[in-house]
C-alpha cells in the first residue's frame, strides 16, 4: 500500500519474483484483502498514525533548505560536500 494518495496496492510472491516485477494485486485480491485487514488491525494496535501529505508543500521550493540557527534560506547546492558524480573529480 501506499500513502501517497494513489491508493495503489502491491503483492508479490518474493519467493518467486526476487525483483518484485509480477504485481498479484489484481490476481489475488482475497490476499490481499485479507492483508490489508491485518495491517488495518496491526496499525490500530500499536496506535500508527498515517502520514498526510502536507498542505504547505511547494514543490518550486523543494530544493531549498532552510538554516535552523538563523532562519534564513540555504541553497542547497552550497552545502554539497562532494561532487555528484566522478567526472566532476
């Protein structure tokens, strides 16, 4: 499952598909129901809560980094310690 707010399901058999290419969610969806039943009941005993997308998100602004001491903006690429790939050694 994930909470990205697509509601995509994904099963695989791992014991048989190591790379995980052969999605069984729409073969298997007894499984998967009764999975999904089972996380439903795992997350509310142990109290989960689910992530929400944040409403202040700006996607332009993602790059960015803000600086915890001052409170100012960080471009990001200032605080690059390494080059991103070996030609630029």
């Amino acid at each position: 499952e994930y909470l990205d707010g697509s509601g995509d399901i994904e099963l695989y058999h791992i014991a048989q598909d190591l790379s995980e290419s052969k999605n069984l969610a729409n073969e298997k969806k007894g499984k998967v129901g009764d999975l999904k039943q089972k996380l439903i009941a795992w997350r509310n005993d142990v109290l989960a809560r689910i992530p929400v997308p944040n409403p202040s998100y700006d996607p332009e602004r993602a790059p960015e980094w803000w600086s915890r001491r001052t409170g100012k903006l960080i471009d990001s690429s200032a605080r690059k310690r390494f080059p991103t790939t070996e030609k630029d050694l």
